[in-house]
C-alpha cells in the first residue's frame, strides 16, 4: 500500500471533528443512557465505527487517533482496489484529497458505479475535480458542510498540480489572455452517435453497391468459372455487410435510449 501522504490525518482531524464519546449517528448531539434506542450506528472519535465503539465505552484522544490512523488505511486499502496501478501516478496532494474523499463517501454500494473512477482508470485527471464537487447532497439535500470539504479536497488536490507554473497572475491579464477552459471528454468511439450514424450510413451505401454488382455480373457467372466465383465472394461480402447494417442500427438506438 501506498504511504500516507504527510498532512492528510490533520487534513481529516480538521474536517471530521472529534467527539470523544459513543454516540448515535442519527442523534448526534443526544447522550445515550442505559438501554437507549439505537438509530443509527454507534460512532466515536473521528467519524469511527465498528463492534468495539459500544455505549459506555470511555474514549480518549489516543484511541480516537488510532481509529482514525486504521481507517485511513482502510481508506487507501479500497481506494487502490478501486483505481489501480493508477494510484501511483497521482501526486501526494492529489493522494491525499482522494483519501479523505474515500474516507468520507466509501466506493462500494452507491458510489461503485460513479463516473469518477472511469476517470482514473482513463487518467483523465483535470476531469476528478468536477467529478468530486458532485457529491455535495445527502439525504436528499445538498449540504453546506459537503460543499466546503468537497472545495477544500479540491483545492488540496490542484495544490502544485503537475504540468502547472506558479504564476497568479492579475485578472488584467487573465481577461485579455487566453483562457479557455480544460477541454470536456471525447466521446469514447463505442458511443459516439454521429460516428456510429456515419458508419451505419458507410456501411447501407457499400451492400447496396455489392449487390448492384451482383445483379450486373449474376448473368454471366454460369459462362465463366471466374465470374461464378467472383459471385460467390461478393454474396459473402453483402452478408457480412447486411449483419454490420444490423448491429450498427442497434447501437444506434442504444445510443439514442441513453
């Protein structure tokens, strides 16, 4: 496993809070007694959970230091099980932003399937930090507290991002200059509707021309062996065309549904 980046634990100390007793998470702020109902799950230190935070447990700040430690690790464990060889790549502030994003959303259930990861995996980078301020909502409701932390995992991650010079320059400048944003995504070849469409089109146009062909020359294939041949091969090759018409038709409509 990769090593913590320096500054990543005062990173999450700063953004988690530490509570050092066991409470609800659906009440956080009521002190469980004797036999209380529990809502949510039992939650102590720096956002900590698991069969040892029990009420009544006396917590400390050395305990609560550990739990956040071990789930840092956890945090990075299914971080890289998630991105790859790719993990290796990023820089140490760019690291440490998506650890505290891991440690805060997870990447299981709700969020195994979010774009962020085909990001990676494509390396597009300068696309993860649009990615990241999506998440800003819970329970329906996008969230003051989600908005800083997903703004300041951003601003850690641009930190001496690479390929960038150190130079701000004033707004004179940058209103004259040229200052066009990073450019979207190409859509990937596979779903792009106007390539697919083109293709589709290609395709009709050249069985449609294989089979004029076979109407002009079809007469003559019983006079010559080498037409009779020449008949046979482009009858395959009008087949495969109908079957590629076919196929491109339906991505088409696939593309369409989406």
């Amino acid at each position: 496993m990769r090593p913590i980046p320096k500054g990543t634990l005062d990173f999450l100390r700063q953004h988690e809070g530490c509570v050092l007793r066991v409470y609800d998470d659906a009440h956080p702020q009521r002190i469980l007694g004797p036999g209380a109902a529990i809502d949510g799950a039992l939650t102590a230190g720096y956002g900590h959970t698991g069969p040892e935070v029990r009420p009544g447990l006396r917590v400390t700040q050395a305990m609560a230091d550990g739990w956040l430690l071990e789930d840092l690790r956890t945090a990075a464990t299914r971080l890289e099980r998630r991105i790859g060889a790719v993990i290796e790549e990023l820089t140490p502030h760019q690291y440490g932003a998506m650890l505290s994003f891991v440690f805060n959303l997870g990447v299981d259930g709700r969020m195994a399937g979010a774009t962020i990861w085909k990001r990676f995996r494509a390396r597009q980078f300068d696309q993860v930090p649009l990615e990241m301020m999506k998440f800003v909502n819970a329970g329906g409701r996008k969230l003051q507290g989600l908005v800083n932390r997903r703004a300041a995992e951003v601003a850690l991650w641009s930190t001496a991002e690479p390929g960038s010079r150190p130079d701000t320059p004033p707004s004179s400048a940058t209103r004259s200059a040229d200052t066009s944003p990073t450019p979207a995504d190409p859509v990937p070849t596979a779903r792009s509707g106007t390539l697919i469409t083109a293709l589709t089109s290609a395709t009709a146009a050249a069985l449609v021309a294989v089979q004029q062909t076979i109407a002009v020359v079809a007469p003559y294939a019983d006079r010559s062996p080498l037409v009779r041949n020449a008949v046979a091969t482009l009858a395959t090759v009008a087949a495969g065309a109908a079957l590629a018409v076919l196929v491109l038709t339906w991505l088409r409509k696939q593309e369409a549904r989406r």
